[in-house]
C-alpha cells in the first residue's frame, strides 16, 4: 500500500508541474507571447519581409490581407495593388495553444510607376492688339445720306470728319 501511495504523489506532482510549466510559458506572458515583424509601408511589387520570433510556436499562418497567406515562419511578400491592409498572423504552440495578432500595411505605387515626367509643349498665347492712337472716321456724309442724322462716335475721343 504504501508503495501505491508513493506512485500516485509522484503522478499529482508530474501533473501539477505540467500545469504550472504550461502556464508560466504560454498563459502568464501575453506580451511577449506572438513577436513578428512586418514593415509598417511598403511600395507596390516590392518584396517586403516579414517573420516571427514567438517563443514556443510550432505552427504559422500569415493572412496577407489580399488573399495571400503562407504558412511559414518567414519569408517575403509582394503587393500587387496600393491600399492599406491588414496582415494576421496566427501561431499555434505546445499544447494547442493559438494566438493571433494583426498589423496594418500601407501599400504604395513605386515612385517609379506613380510619377512620372511628362514634356507638354508650350501654348501659344494670342498677342494683344494695340490699341487705336486715333479716333476712327467716320463719313459724316454718308450718313447724312442715309438720312441717319442721329449716330454715335464709337469712342469718348470723337470723331474725325471726313473732308467733302
């Protein structure tokens, strides 16, 4: 008896210190627990890096946020389209234990496909005409004529008569 006695201390202690280890190790460290880096910017067609550092992790998924994941610790990745997405890691450790963390990346166009330089040729402006130095004629005359004895001098400088 007492021989069972002792087996089933050192069985309650075996489960009592895996409970405890799993608990100091993934339960009681949530800050450090999923450590990975991926950029906060990128441009458009760039590989850009990303991986994790996470203690105890066995398992990854990267969900890309543009319909691209990968499963593997790390790597690189291109965005085809400028926006900003946000990029999900889920790690999964000993005993099953899964965390998940997200992070935004803003997407940009390269500078070398967004601007570009472009040579327009220049617009002629039209030249002003000067103005008259003198008054127009006007055929006092002809007018008389056409028995229009009321007209107006096209300008505030007068008229000019012409000689009969």
């Amino acid at each position: 008896m007492d021989r069972q006695i002792l087996i089933l201390i050192i069985v309650v202690n075996l489960i009592a210190g895996s409970i405890f280890a799993y608990k100091k190790a993934y339960a009681g460290n949530e800050k450090t627990y999923i450590e990975y880096s991926i950029p906060n910017t990128a441009e458009c067609g760039t590989k850009i890096p990303y991986s994790d550092k996470t203690k105890g992790a066995e398992s990854w998924l990267w969900d890309f946020g543009d319909g691209e994941y990968s499963n593997t610790q790390s790597g690189e990745h291109s965005y085809l389209e400028p926006n900003t997405y946000n990029v999900k890691l889920t790690v999964i450790g000993a005993f099953g234990v899964i965390k998940d963390s997200m992070k935004s990346i803003t997407v940009q166009l390269s500078n070398a496909e967004g601007t570009q330089k472009v040579s327009l040729p220049a617009i002629a402006q039209p030249k002003a005409e000067p103005a008259p130095t003198t008054a127009p004629k006007v055929d006092v005359k002809k007018q008389r004529r056409s028995g229009n004895s009321n007209f107006e001098l096209p300008n505030d400088k007068g008229a000019q008569d012409i000689e009969e």
